[in-house]
C-alpha cells in the first residue's frame, strides 16, 4: 500500500517544493502528508536511533493538555545544529509538517507538538557555556529557565530569565522574555549579542548587531518565523541572592492595594529603583469559591522588605511569604505536565488607576458566568515594561517589537487553567468576553495601546500580533522573512505552520 502510494507523495513534495508559498495555500492533500511523514520519519529512525522515537512508544509529556493530547507521527531530538540542519532537509524534501519544541509552555495543538507531522524537540540543546569574562553565556536553543539560571549560579551569575523554571529559553527570548531582572537590563530579547540559527535551506548561520543585522532585528521579537535557533548568546552578569515576597489580600484592601501598586510603577521615586518588580494577581478558586486578590514583590538584593515596598506593606495582609534565596530556588515548583488545559490572552494599557479597578470587575463579571466548569483557576495577571526596560530596547539598533514610549506599558495576561475539553468553548468564550470589554474601557479611557505581548496572546489574537508592532515593523519583518526563507517554508503556507505567523 505504502510503496504503490508512495510516488505520487513524493511527485506531491517536488511540486510543492518548487511552488511559491503564496499559491499552495491549501497545502497537499492530508493524506500526501501523512504517507511524507511516515517516509521522513522512517529516514529520520535509522540517522537519529535513540533520538528518534515512534509515537506509539514514546515516553513524552509537554504542559499543556491540548498539546499532549496531539498525536505527531514521529519526535525527534536533535543534539547539534547539524542535527537541526539534517532533519530540516529531510523534512522539506519529503514535504512533511513539523512542529519545533523549545520548553513546551505553549497552548494550541501544533505550537510546539506537531499534529501529524513531525516534532522537532530541542530538548538535548540544553548546554550553557560560560564565555571568557564572565559576562556573557552561550545557552542551548532548548535550554530551560531553570537549568541557566543553576548554570550560572555556579559562578555567582545571572541572567535574565523568567520567574518559572520549566519555560523554555526558545519562545520566552524569540517573542520578549519579560524577567524580574527586567527593569535593570530590559526582555530578555533585548539582552542577546548573538543567535545560531538554522535556516529553511539548511544553513547554520549566525545574526548579531555586525552580522545579519536585518535577522537580527527580526529574531527580537519576530518568533519562529525565521529559524530554528540553536544557540543564544546571552549577556550574563554577577548576582546574589533575590528577595521574593508573595501577599494575599482580603477583598475589603483591593483599592488600597490597587493604590499602591500604581503608585509603585508611575511614581518615579519609586518605579527608578532597577531592583524591583511587582507581579500583581486576582485568581478565581473553584476549591475555596473565593476571587483573591494577590502580589510578588521581587528585589534583586537579598535584603528582608526593602524600602521601596514600605507603601504596600503597611497594607493589612491574609498571608504573607517571604524567602531570600537564589533565582534557581524561586523559579523552581511543580508544574502538572500534561493534564491541565490553559488559555493566555492578552492586552497591554498606558497607566491608569481606574483601568486596574475596572479591569478586575470585568473579570470576576465574566469568570461568574463559569464558575461551574471542573478545574477552573483563572487569573487576571498585570505588571508592567517599565521605563527602563523600554529604554533598553533601542540597544544594538532596536527590537522589532515598536514600543517607544515614556511611559511603563502595563501587560494585561488573562491565564485560564480548566480540566475538560468540553468546557474549552466556555472559556474560550469567557477569556475574549474579558479581552473585549478591556480594550473598550481602556479606549473610553484613552490608554489603549495596540501592542500585544506574542508569548501571552491566544490563538484568537494571532491576526493582530504583529499589526501591533506597528506596520512599518510589520512590512520590515515580512521582508526579512521572504529574504531568508524564500520558499516559504516557515510559513502558515509551508511546513512550519503553528504558533503566530507573519505570512
Ligand atoms: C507557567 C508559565 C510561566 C511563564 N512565565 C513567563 C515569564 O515570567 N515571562 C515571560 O515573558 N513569559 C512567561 N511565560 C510565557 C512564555 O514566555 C511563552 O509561553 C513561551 O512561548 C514559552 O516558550 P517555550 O520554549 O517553553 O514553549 P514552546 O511551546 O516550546 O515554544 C513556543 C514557540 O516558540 C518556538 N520555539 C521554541 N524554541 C525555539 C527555538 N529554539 N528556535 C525557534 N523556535 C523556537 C516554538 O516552535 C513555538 O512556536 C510563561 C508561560 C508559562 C506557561
Ligand atoms: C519517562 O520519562 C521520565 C522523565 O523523562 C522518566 O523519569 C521515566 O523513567 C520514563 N519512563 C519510562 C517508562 O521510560
Ligand atoms: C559566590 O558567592 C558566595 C557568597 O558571597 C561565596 O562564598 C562563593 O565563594 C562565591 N563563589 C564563586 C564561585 O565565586
Ligand atoms: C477586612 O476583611 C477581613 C477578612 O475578611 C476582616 O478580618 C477585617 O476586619 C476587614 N477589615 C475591615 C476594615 O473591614
Ligand atoms: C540559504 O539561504 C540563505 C538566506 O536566503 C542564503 O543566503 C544562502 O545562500 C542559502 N544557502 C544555500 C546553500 O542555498
């Protein structure tokens, strides 16, 4: 069966390969894929043996539940850039689908687990050499957060890195890579000298300010439109102990504490100390029926209460936890793989005080209507770019992410966990509801602002992305990306398909 199908896939490959992306927008039949992926895959058992593994047999978790539920036709796990550079070739000559994983937190089936075809997880590129001088590392291209920040920390380094030790270096430094460390040395995109990548027609290549800077300018925030990236070379510098603070509030404090975490951000006295970082939640419980209010104070110096949450802390609190310890320690917990489901969506606002009030009564209006479905945990989640982060994005000539403000920008996350799939269209319905009706107040508000943070958005806002980082950037990174992949095949044309795409 397979052998008499197998050249009419084969013809099927050779045409599409030599079709321009544009005019094979409805791609090859489903079954011409299926028999290319079972030929790559059987190509790709005998070069990568124990790297290689067939579905049926595969001892795999990735976090969320709707991509664990996905059945790819093979996973593979490359261990050298060369390694990426074959299994590309392979799977553009046998036209086969493929999915690339970095640390696996994304949350639509095909973003990082392919459906069908082919799953390309880097978690083997996990290496983090020191470089000379100590200011700089060079981090796998599916390095964890925890396992640099532990790299590091052997030195007395840091780096910045997010607040969750299982997120992958790969999606959280290609689409931002907002860290506690932010406000002293901006996203983690905007602290990159140099990326090793992988491009669509094999080549190992490099982008730093002095080599590719078109590509350079575009990996800053354009995704995985470009390449696989198999190295990050990162800016690296001393850092001690931090001190984390996590407080929850009873309902009756909200406005004072809404009060002072504006203040914290907005009055320069305060929001000018490049130590600290405010993360603010209101999470909804099905276990205890109760909206909580809560916050995680962070300061880069292992000082007990630093001053600069002199404010917020004389606000009486329901419970309050306090630890000074490493990055590594305060990112690492236990994260469920593979049996939750989770929506992200998100908005970004100027400043304001009544946005924050009115932002959460329309969230605890919206999550009311479900409060019904099984394992529901939403939270509406708030920090800001702050200014110093803002600044530094125009280093190294610029992220192609278009926020050039004086102001913080404030990042609005609503994050939905949920444990059925026969609630999906609820939440999905509850999580644009919310969205909607906070763009609408931040408009009558005049604090609307069309940027949308890629590693937050759903599935939903993929058409508005990159819209918001303005169209001059928008047609900038169009261009890069026929450039480097002129066939297409990084895009939602081609065989690289999930996640958010620029054509
Ligand atoms: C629990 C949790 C905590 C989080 N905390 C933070 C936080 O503190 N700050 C923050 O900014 N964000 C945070 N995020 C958001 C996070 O940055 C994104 O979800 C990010 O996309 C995750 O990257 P990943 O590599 O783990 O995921 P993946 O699903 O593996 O990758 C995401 C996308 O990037 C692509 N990709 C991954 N690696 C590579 C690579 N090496 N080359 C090319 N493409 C690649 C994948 O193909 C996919 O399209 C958090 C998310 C979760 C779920
Ligand atoms: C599955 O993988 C986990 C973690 O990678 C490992 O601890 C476990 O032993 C593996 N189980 C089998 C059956 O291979
Ligand atoms: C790291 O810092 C600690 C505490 O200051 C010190 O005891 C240790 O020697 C340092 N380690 C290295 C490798 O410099
Ligand atoms: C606020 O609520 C808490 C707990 O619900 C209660 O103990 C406290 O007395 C209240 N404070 C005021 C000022 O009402
Ligand atoms: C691969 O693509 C890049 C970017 O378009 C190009 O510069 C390079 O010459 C190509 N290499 C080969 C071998 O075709």
């Amino acid at each position: 069966m397979i052998r008499i199908l197998a050249p009419l896939a084969s013809l099927a490959a050779t045409a599409y390969a030599t079709t321009p992306a544009l005019e094979r927008a409805n791609g090859p039949s489903a079954q011409a894929v299926t028999i290319n992926c079972k030929q790559a895959c059987s190509q790709l058992s005998t070069a990568f043996g124990s790297a290689f593994h067939w579905p049926q047999n595969d001892n795999f978790t990735i976090w969320d539940a709707k991509q664990q539920e996905v059945q790819p036709a093979c996973r593979v796990e490359p261990s050298s850039a060369n390694d990426v550079a074959e299994i590309l070739d392979t799977l553009v000559s046998h036209w086969c689908y493929f999915s690339v994983k970095g640390g696996g937190h994304s949350r639509n089936p095909g973003d990082s687990n392919s459906v069908g075809g082919v799953t390309i997880d880097l978690n083997r590129l996990n290496g983090v050499e020191i470089l000379q001088g100590d200011i700089r590392a060079r981090v796998g291209g599916g390095a964890t957060t925890i396992q640099v920040y532990e790299a590091l920390e052997s030195r007395n380094l840091s780096f910045v890195g997010g607040r969750v030790g299982s997120v992958g270096m790969g999606g959280f430094t290609l689409g931002g890579g907002t860290s506690p460390f932010s406000n002293k040395y901006g996203w983690s995109l905007d602290n990159v000298y140099e990326y090793e990548v992988v491009l669509s027609n094999g080549t190992i290549t490099t982008a730093s300010e002095k080599h590719n800077p078109d590509l350079y300018f575009a990996l800053r925030g354009g995704g995985n439109n470009f390449g696989i990236v198999t190295a990050f070379t990162v800016r690296t510098f001393s850092q001690g102990p931090v001190f984390t603070s996590m407080t929850t509030y009873s309902a009756n404090q909200s406005n004072q504490v809404l009060d002072k975490v504006y203040d914290l951000f907005t009055d320069k006295s305060l929001s000018g100390n490049k130590e600290m970082g405010y993360d603010l939640y209101y999470s909804y419980s099905s276990e205890s029926g109760q909206f909580t209010l809560s916050g995680t104070q962070r300061y880069g110096k292992p000082i007990q209460n630093p001053p600069v949450f002199a404010a917020i802390n004389r606000i009486p609190t329901m419970s309050r936890n306090t630890n000074i310890g490493s990055m590594s320690e305060a990112v690492d917990g236990t994260d469920s793989m593979g049996t939750t489901r989770h929506l992200f969506a998100t908005l970004s606002v100027a400043p304001s005080r009544s946005l924050l009030s009115k932002g959460l009564e329309i969230f605890q209006e919206e999550v009311e209507a479900i409060k019904h479905v099984p394992g529901l945990v939403p939270n509406f989640i708030s920090y800001p770019l702050q200014r110093n982060a803002i600044k530094a994005m125009k280093q190294r000539g610029g992220n192609a992410l278009g926020i050039d403000r004086d102001e913080p920008l404030f990042l609005i996350l609503i994050s939905t966990a949920w444990s059925k799939s026969a609630n999906d269209a609820e939440v999905n319905r509850m999580t644009a509801n919310t969205i909607e009706r906070l763009n609408t107040a931040a408009k009558k508000l005049g604090v609307a602002s069309r940027y949308k943070y890629i590693n937050y958005a759903s599935a939903a806002q993929a058409g508005t992305v990159f819209s918001g980082y303005g169209d001059e950037n928008l047609q900038k990174l169009r261009g890069i990306q026929r450039a480097v992949d002129p066939r297409g095949i990084f895009t939602s044309g081609g065989l690289w398909r999930g996640s958010f795409k620029l054509l």
